[in-house]
C-alpha cells in the first residue's frame, strides 16, 4: 500500500465517509441507551467480525436485553452470532451497565449516566476513565467508543489493520499491538503525522482505511 493509494481511496469516498461521520456525530445528543449500545458494540468487537458484532448488538437491542438482560440471556445472543468469548463479553455488559447506572448525589436515580462521564473539554481524561473503568475496555475500545457517538477527532483506533498498514508504510518497525499504554500513544502519533500528511482527518483515515480492507464504510 502506498500513501498515494489511500489518498485515491479517499477521494473516491469522500461523501461515504463523511456521512457516516455525521451519523455519528448525531449521537452526541442522543439518549444515554443509545450511547450504551455504541458501548456494547465496540466490547463485541474485540476479536470479532465487526459485521457480527453489530448484528449481535442489534439483537440485544431489539430483544430489550441491553437494557436488562441478564449475563446468560446475553450469552446466548452473542454465541448465537458467532461473537467470541460470549460469557466474558456479556459478564462485562452487565458489570458495565450497573456501574453506569450507580446513583449519585446530583442524579440520585439508578439509571445510564454515560454523558455525566463525557468532559467535552477535556476528552483524553475522558478516554481515560471509560479505558480504565469498563470491563472489556482499553484505550482502542474507549476511542472506538468515544469516535461512535461523535467525539474524539484526533483519536486513533489502533488496531492490528492499522498496524499493518504504518508498517506496509515504514512507519513502524513491526506489527506487534501496543502492551501499555505509552506505545499506544506512541503510535496514534503516528498515525496522526500520517493523517496530516495525507491531509486527512483521523476519523476519516480510520474509516478509509477500513474501507480499503473490506470494502465497506463501516463502524
């Protein structure tokens, strides 16, 4: 792959691209369930096809067992979609659940509060307590998160795709996924410097990206 091959790719689905932003970005004022769905789907992710992923996300919504399943009804959806380490993956909706729902002093109803944890002015704090506080979570799965319901521009989604590309690049020396969270950051610069290389955003390069593997402008 060549810079100049992503830039081409780019062109061609500049309006894909951008509409798919814009959906996401109208999520920014949407209700709380909304934004935990967007959670639950990147959880799903984690070794997973994206596509079954979502389609086991869609599943959980329209059954009302995002909102209060349990870990086994859970369980069965997302092994029923092919989703990997179901048990895990609904222990952790769950557990996630309730700690978003705890009451506090200002809201004392036991009920989502994901936006009380969104700092719109400082949104690295914010990365940080959503990669440090939800099960099935790190820095990846909270940018993925946070680039889902419309925040984050200059966050990168450091997958192993990603990875590979900077190395086809010579950006990076190998494919091995960042282990902490230093060489995480240590590559989203790099994929920021090739963002601003190729004079593309790094939401818009992650979905260009995505798109140049699968053919689709997915999530």
């Amino acid at each position: 792959m060549e810079k100049s091959d992503i830039k081409q790719h780019f062109e061609e689905h500049k309006d894909e691209v951008s509409s798919r932003l814009e959906e996401f970005e109208k999520l920014r004022d949407s209700p709380e369930q909304r934004k935990f769905k967007e959670l639950v789907f990147v959880i799903l992710t984690s070794q997973t096809d994206a596509e079954k992923a979502w389609s086991a996300t869609e599943e959980l919504g329209e059954d009302d067992l995002i909102k209060g399943g349990d870990k086994k009804e859970i369980s069965q959806v997302l092994e029923q979609n092919d989703v990997t380490y179901p048990e895990n993956k609904s222990s952790y909706i769950v557990e996630n659940r309730e700690k978003l729902s705890q009451p506090t002093l200002v809201d004392p109803e036991r009920k989502l509060k994901i936006s009380n944890k969104i700092d719109k002015d400082d949104l690295n704090k914010t990365r940080t307590w959503f990669a440090e506080n939800m099960k099935g979570m790190d820095l990846k799965g909270a940018s993925h998160f946070l680039r889902n319901i419309g925040y984050g521009d200059e966050f990168a989604i450091i997958s192993g795709h990603i990875i590979n590309v900077l190395c086809e690049l010579k950006l990076l020396e190998n494919s091995e996924p960042p282990e902490n969270r230093e060489k995480y950051l240590k590559i989203e610069n790099k994929v920021r410097t090739l963002s601003q290389d190729l004079e593309i955003g790094v939401k818009e390069l992650d979905l260009v990206l995505w798109s140049m593997r699968t053919g689709k402008v997915f999530k």
